[in-house]
C-alpha cells in the first residue's frame, strides 16, 4: 500500500510539473504587437507594393508588428517622420538633402533603398531629336522649378555639348505625362518610368527616354528610400529590424510574383487613387520588379560610395547649405 501511495504522489508530481511547464510555453497566449506607423510619399503605387504584401501576408504580424501605413502631412513625410507622428517614411535622396544640410538637421536615416537605381528620365516625343539631352536645345521642358532638378538638367545637357540656355522651361503642372506630350503642351517632362514611361507604353505614346543615371553616374542616387525616426530606431534597434525583415520578405514576394503582387497593392488602396488603373499597376509591377534588388543580392542595401558621391556634387555645385561628411543620412545597419 505505502509503495501504491509513493508511486501514486511522484505521478501527481510529475503531472503538475507537466502542467506548469505548459503553462510557461503556451503558444496560444497571443503576443502583444508592436505598434508602428509608416507614412507613404504620395498615394499608394508600385514603389510601394512591398508593404501592402507584407500588410496582406502577415509578414508584419509574424514579425510581431501592427503596421498602420497612412498618408503624409501637408509638411510632407520626412517632416512627419522627424516629428515622430510616423516612426517611418518614405522619402528620396534628393530631397532628403536639405533636412541633412543645416545647423539643425531633421531627426531621421535613412534604413533601407526600396529601389536599387534611379529609374527616371526624360520622356519627350519620338523623333523630335530630344532621345539625347543637347536635342532638348530650342524645345519646351516642364519644370517642378526645383534648383536640383535644374542643376541635374543642365549638367546633363552641357555633358553631351548642349546649351542649357536655349531650353525652354515651362511649368509643370501636369499629372497625366503622356497625355501632356500628345497635346503639345510640353515637348519633353521628367518622368520615373516605372509609371510614366509604362503608362506612355500603354497609351500608343510614340516618345523618346534617356535616364539620367545612364549620362552621369552621379545621379544614380537613391529614389525612394525608408527612413526612420532617429529617436525610435535608436531605442527599438530590434523592432527596427523586424520592420526590415518583414518589408524584405514582402518585396522579395512582390519580385517574384509582380501580377499577384500588383493585384494586393490595387485591392489594399484604400484611398481609391489606383480604381481604373488596374492594367497600368500591373505592367509597372512587372517592370519594377526587377529594379527592388537588381543586381544586389540584398533588399534595402544602400552603397555608400553612390550616397556620399551625389551629396558631394551637391555641395560642389553649391545646391546644399553645408558640406555632408561621408555617410551622413543613411545607415545599412539594421538590414538583415
């Protein structure tokens, strides 16, 4: 009886201790997410298919995150992001230049490259001389007004033995590039092919295209990147990081698979700017999924010998403030 009762208590023992164990390791107790807010841009588009993928799949969850992607404020994303009200933002590397160039520079990195190259140019009508830029000499260019943009023009069109002055530049106020071209009312206008150039192609658009990376190595600067709140991403090295890794798993997919990709950005809109251009989401989608890694085995990589080199020119053709030292703005610490 006294070895029934012994037996009877080291089984009572080992069961508790199998309960309690369970209890510790119980997978069913759901995680607390990590809450992060992203801002886009401009409206959602093929630059940002990645992130309505990870949204989509759960890539974000699975990396212990709720992301909310919202729209920028009227100061614009860099200055939404500096202000914390976005713990991330996508911004350009051109622009990102003057809230580095200060005295009192704005609060934010950039963490990772959504696109490997500069992937805009200059769209103009077929044959009219301007597939080169000294043909933009005595033709009208749409201009944003912007001193970077003009610089980049103007040094484009001296390198091939141009004269810059004889460029007519109008503004531009035009949405629809193809169909500005077609009415005459721009000879040539600044594009990023990915939905420019790709929605000339779909409207019978006869154009001529350079891009600017292909005169001067220069201007293959980075355009659009990730940035992140210096704050946040200081303090949350690991959140960051699982931010980066779902993203690189949602661009790695929308690579992969551009139609199925196109197909969740268009039905994750929810600011209805992409209803009626489904076929345009999609043949940009299957162009731009070539650009996301390229010819780098990392998503989100960052050269920094391309970075450093346009804010050099930059301060060399004195469009920035201030001198950037080496490796200002950008950081490729938190990729994975």
């Amino acid at each position: 009886m006294k070895y029934i009762k012994k037996l009877l208590a080291v089984l009572l023992c080992a069961v508790l201790l199998f309960s309690l164990a369970a209890c510790g390791t119980n997978t069913d107790v759901p995680k607390e997410l990590q809450k992060i807010t992203l801002s886009l841009d401009w409206t959602p588009n093929t630059n940002h298919t990645g992130i309505y993928v990870a949204l989509a799949k759960g890539y974000f969850k699975e990396a212990g995150l709720d992301v909310t992607v919202v729209q920028p404020s009227q100061n614009g994303a860099a200055a939404m992001c500096a202000a914390g009200q976005a713990q991330f933002a996508i911004e350009f590397q051109d622009t990102l230049a003057a809230a580095f160039a200060t005295d009192e520079p704005l609060g934010i990195t950039a963490v990772a490259a959504l696109l490997q190259h500069n992937t805009s140019g200059i769209l103009s009508r077929k044959g009219e001389g301007m597939d080169r830029p000294r043909g933009l000499e005595n033709h009208t260019y749409a201009t944003w007004d912007s001193p970077i943009e003009k610089a980049m023009l103007k040094s484009v069109v001296e390198t091939d033995d141009g004269d810059f002055s004889k460029v007519k530049l109008i503004p531009n106020n035009f949405t629809d590039e193809a169909g500005t071209l077609k009415a005459g009312l721009t000879d040539a206008i600044w594009v990023f092919y990915a939905w420019g150039g790709i929605s000339a192609t779909l409207s019978d658009t006869e154009f001529d295209y350079f891009d600017f990376k292909d005169i001067n190595p220069v201007f293959d600067y980075y355009t659009p990147v990730l940035i992140g709140n210096n704050a946040y991403i200081n303090e949350n090295p690991e959140t960051t990081k699982a931010l980066l890794s779902a993203l690189k798993k949602g661009y790695e997919f929308a690579a992969d698979n551009p139609e199925e990709a196109a197909q969740i950005l268009i039905d994750g809109d929810d600011t209805g700017s992409l209803k009626g251009s489904e076929t345009l989401v999609t043949e940009s989608q299957k162009w731009i999924s070539k650009q996301y890694k390229a010819e780098v085995p990392q998503w989100g990589y960052i050269n920094p010998a391309r970075w450093d080199a346009f804010y050099a020119w930059l301060w060399e053709q004195g469009l920035i403030e201030k001198e950037l030292p080496a490796g200002t703005g950008y950081t490729n610490a938190y990729l994975s």
